[in-house]
C-alpha cells in the first residue's frame, strides 16, 4: 500500500488518520516500512502514540517491540494509561519492565496502576530495586489526587547553599530532570519544603547570594491527599508552571506540573458527564467489559425499579386514561419539557462546584436561582405547549371522549408549570445535597432528575386532567 505525503513531516499524521479510520491497513504499512516507523516513534511520539491506541493491542506489542528501548519508552509516555497497560499485557514482564523503566515515573505509576494485579506484580519484580521502590511509593496514592498526579523528578536544594552553589548542583542534576526545571525547591535539614526559587531569578543572582535571600517563603503547596480539583484550582488561580507536594510533616515529595493539572481538569469534566448518567468515572473506551458491566448494571436496574414505581402510579389513573385515551399522547410532552429544563439546572451548578463558585453560604440562593428560572421559563413554556394542545385536540382524539381546547389547555399548562419549578429545585438541589453528604456531586444526578421529572410530569399531568375532567 503507498501513502502519499506532501511533505515527510506529516507522515506521522498521515498514517495516524489512516490507523483511525483504517487500523488493520496501517498496521500493515508499518510492518512492512520499519524504516519509516522508526523515524516517526522518535521524530514524533505523540503522532505514534496515537497510532498504537488505534491498532489492536498485539499488533501495538509488535511495533513497539521493533524501536529501541528509549524510544518505545517515549511512545509509552504519551499514550492513554489504560490503553498502554493492555499493550504491555502482551508482552512478557521482563519486556514490559524494560520499557516502563525508560518511562517517566509519573507515567510509568498510570500504566502500572492500569495492569491486571498479577501482572502488575510480575512486572514490579522484574524492576530494578530503585524504579520498583519509586512506583510503589506512588502506588500507594490515588490516581485523583496530588500525590497521584505528582511527579518526583525535582530539583530540590538545601536552604545552605549559594546560588553559584546551586547552579552547579542543577547542572549536574540536568541530565536527570530534564524540563522539570521549573523552579527550585528549598529544603531545610529534614527535606521539609521553607522557600521556592524560580530557576530564572537563580540564573541572574550574583554567585555568593545565599538561597535563603533568594527564595520565596510565602509557598503555595499541597498535600499528597489533596483532591484533584483544588490542585488544578491552585495552578490556575496562582498561573503557576508547577505546585509543590508535602506529606503530613511537610516534607517535600513531589511536585503536580501543569500539564497534569490540565489533565486532571479534562478528565474531571469527563468523570461528571459519565457517573451524571450511572457510569463509572474512571470508565473509559479502554475499561475492560466485564468492570463496566459491573458498574453499570446497578444504575440500570435502580432504573428499571422506578419504572415499576412509575407504571404503578400510572396504572391509579386507569379509568381516566380509558374515557380519556387522548391523554396518552400529551403525556410524555411534561416530562420531557422538564426534564430538559432539570438537565439545565444541574449542569450549572455542577459547573459552579467544580470551579468553587458556589460555597456553601450561596447554596440557598442558587437553588432559588433555579427555582425563579423554572417558574419564568414554565410560564412561558406552559402557555406555548398550552395553545398547541388547544390547536392540535381535535385532530388527535378521533373516537374517545371529546376534550375540549380550553380543559387540554389548562391541563398541559398547569402540569409544565409544576413540573418546571419541581425541575429547577431538583436539578438544582441534588448536587448540592450529594456534596453536602461527602460525595460527587455529579454521582448519577441526571438519573434522579430523570425519576423525578417522570413521576411529576406523568402523575402530575394526569391528576391534573383528573381534577379538571371530574
């Protein structure tokens, strides 16, 4: 198969769209271009990345089995942890050490974390002693928080030190950390974090200035159990490169780049839209099946018993639905106009938790916020769908019971109204009260707005026309 490329550089590009659409096609060009392959894994490792997460996870194994060790290692970095584990799962542990060891640590903690249990252990044994005890420490961390997210590659310096001193340390240090060299972390006698010292105001100090005249002691740091979120708050409202992380006695141990806060936004903002509807929020397209299913399955069957409550509510107002069959084919308009306008209200204040607009002294006001939305919108929404059924009644109700426009008027408009306020205090009161309770407050909102909307819109619409058609 020939690829055409106007220039060599887009080569990496090229084939990365062909392994989207195509993987099975790309996957056979690389076989047969090594030449070519090896050139795009260290010219580009992002653009090879992507290729592996495209082809299936023997193929990846195989291609990345024909690179050098340092460069498979790049190509391991930059590729989705979960998807790097299942391609290290093809090859054998001591394969798999071998490149995880070439990986930044931060990164190979991800794909480790990633493995099976026992292949995790096989592949930590095949470790040299210093890496395994590396990712081990950081194992112990959960993956959404600072300690997690952070990176032990730092450079950190005694507060003794001149900065003529220093800048020979970092020298030395340079061939290790690499671009980590953002700023330089002062460290007392017990390695507990006293200063900060941006590496360009180091660079421009006069030889014999002691660091402790040079550092910073008003440090914005975190702890290793600090959530995810308030990390990437901080970076973002201190427009800081990187954040320090201290355990509980204030030792330096690590630091959260911004590149990993970004990361942390990105899939905390996917984590909401995924367990807003039941699923898992670590749940990617690389989660094996059988975990999602698990994880699922609850949620699901939490749905099919309210829609036992659901039929059981509708089946009390039988005899109104059998002289009124019309009604049927109003019903399902309230809970869907309200269930939209639900949606709407638990997007904004999840929003507004997740950025920290919302303390807790305002929580009261932005559920009456909400509230006021749903009865301006519900009015004005309630007169629209009012004088559409008033319009559309005579078509629809050929045979049954004769309504008349002003009773489905004044049904459909009392119903959507009730069912937009109960829909603004919903919406906007379940995330607050899951956040009240120590939990997300995404966790499977959009579900309980669901039960709500329905039992009020459907219940709600036909007690209405039961009161008003007596």
């Amino acid at each position: 198969m020939k690829i055409r490329i106007s220039r060599p550089g887009r080569l990496g590009a090229a084939i990365r769209d062909l392994a989207r659409r195509r993987p099975s096609e790309a996957e056979d060009y690389l076989d047969s271009h090594h030449e070519a392959w090896g050139e795009l894994a260290l010219e580009d490792p992002h653009d090879a990345a992507d290729i592996l997460e495209a082809i299936d996870e023997e193929g990846a194994a195989d291609l990345l089995q024909e690179l050098p060790v340092g460069e498979a290692g790049d190509v391991l970095d930059e590729m989705h942890p979960e998807a790097a584990a299942d391609v290290l799962e093809e090859l054998t542990p001591s394969q798999a050490a071998a490149l995880v060891a070439e990986m930044r640590t931060d990164q190979a903690v991800d794909i480790i974390g990633a493995l099976e249990a026992q292949d995790r252990t096989a592949v930590l044994a095949e470790l040299d002693d210093e890496t395994a005890r590396e990712v081990e420490q950081l194992l112990i961390y959960a993956a959404d928080t600072a300690g997690g997210m952070m990176t032990t590659e730092l450079a950190s310096l005694p507060v003794g030190m001149s900065s003529g001193e220093a800048i020979e340390a970092l020298r030395r240090l340079h061939d290790v950390l690499g671009s980590h060299l953002q700023y330089v972390y002062v460290v007392d006698e017990g390695d507990r974090l006293v200063g900060v010292v941006p590496f360009r105001k180091l660079v421009f100090a006069r030889p014999h200035t002691g660091l402790d005249d040079l550092m910073e002691t008003g440090i914005v740091s975190v702890r290793t159990d600090t959530d995810r979120e308030e990390v990437a708050e901080l970076i973002q409202r201190y427009r800081l490169i990187a954040l320090p992380v201290v355990n509980a006695r204030g030792v330096l141990v690590g630091m959260v780049k911004v590149a990993e806060a970004i990361e942390a936004i990105i899939a905390e903002a996917g984590e909401d839209i995924a367990v807003m509807v039941g699923a898992g929020g670590d749940e990617t397209v690389f989660t094996p099946v059988g975990r999602s299913v698990r994880r699922r399955l609850p949620w699901i069957f939490f749905n099919l018993i309210v829609g036992v409550f659901l039929a059981a509510g509708i089946s009390r107002f039988e005899s109104t639905l059998t002289t009124y069959a019309v009604l049927a084919a109003y019903m399902p308009i309230v809970a869907l106009l309200a269930g939209n306008s639900g949606a709407q209200s638990i997007a904004v204040i999840i929003r507004s938790l997740a950025v920290g607009d919302l303390p807790p002294g305002r929580a009261g006001k932005a559920i009456r916020r909400e509230v006021a939305i749903g009865l301006i919108d519900g009015t004005v929404v309630a007169l629209v769908a009012a004088f559409i059924g008033a319009v559309t009644i005579r078509f629809f109700q050929a045979g049954s019971t004769v309504i008349e426009p002003v009773e489905i008027a004044m049904i459909i408009f009392v119903s959507v109204w009730v069912a937009f306020v109960v829909a603004g205090a919903v919406g906007s009161g379940i995330p607050i009260v899951l956040k009240k309770l120590g939990q997300d407050p995404a966790l499977a909102s959009n579900i309980f707005l669901t039960m709500t909307t329905d039992i009020v819109g459907f219940t709600g619409f036909l007690l209405t026309a039961t009161i008003l058609l007596a």
